[in-house]
C-alpha cells in the first residue's frame, strides 16, 4: 500500500499478521522509526532484524510472511 501498488486485502492482512507475530515473539516491532519516511523505507526494503533467540522455523515463516512483493509472500494456503 506505501508503494501505491494496487490493493489485495488478504496479502496486506496477511503481512500485518506477521507484523503481530513478531511483535509478540520479539517484544518489539519490527519497523521503528522517527521519521516516517525513513520507516516507509525500512518497511519498502523489508529492512528487519531477527533476533537470535526466535527459532529457525519462527524465522523462516517471519521471513516468507515479510516479502514485499505479495504475488510472492507466503499465503494462507
């Protein structure tokens, strides 16, 4: 939606869950910043750390779940 593409509620839903699910396993979220453009940035380039503590497979869904382009983020299915 930042990029202006054409919106797919499921695929934006989808992504904003994963937002949930890192906030909750990490205790943070994954995109901070002061200023917002540089947090459209951050978010435009998937720019996140996956703490060491998370497990490889909570990386690995964390990681699919936050591909910017949503013809190939990880669906529901």
């Amino acid at each position: 939606m930042i990029a202006g593409s054409p919106y797919d509620g499921l695929m934006s839903d989808l992504w904003s869950c994963g937002v949930v699910l890192y906030a909750m396993l990490c205790g943070f979220l994954p995109y901070e910043d002061q200023r917002t453009s540089d947090l459209y940035r951050k978010i435009l380039n998937a720019e996140y750390t996956l703490p060491d503590f998370l497990s490889e497979e909570a990386k690995d869904i964390i990681a699919k779940i936050f591909i910017t382009d949503p013809k190939k983020r990880i669906t529901i299915e």
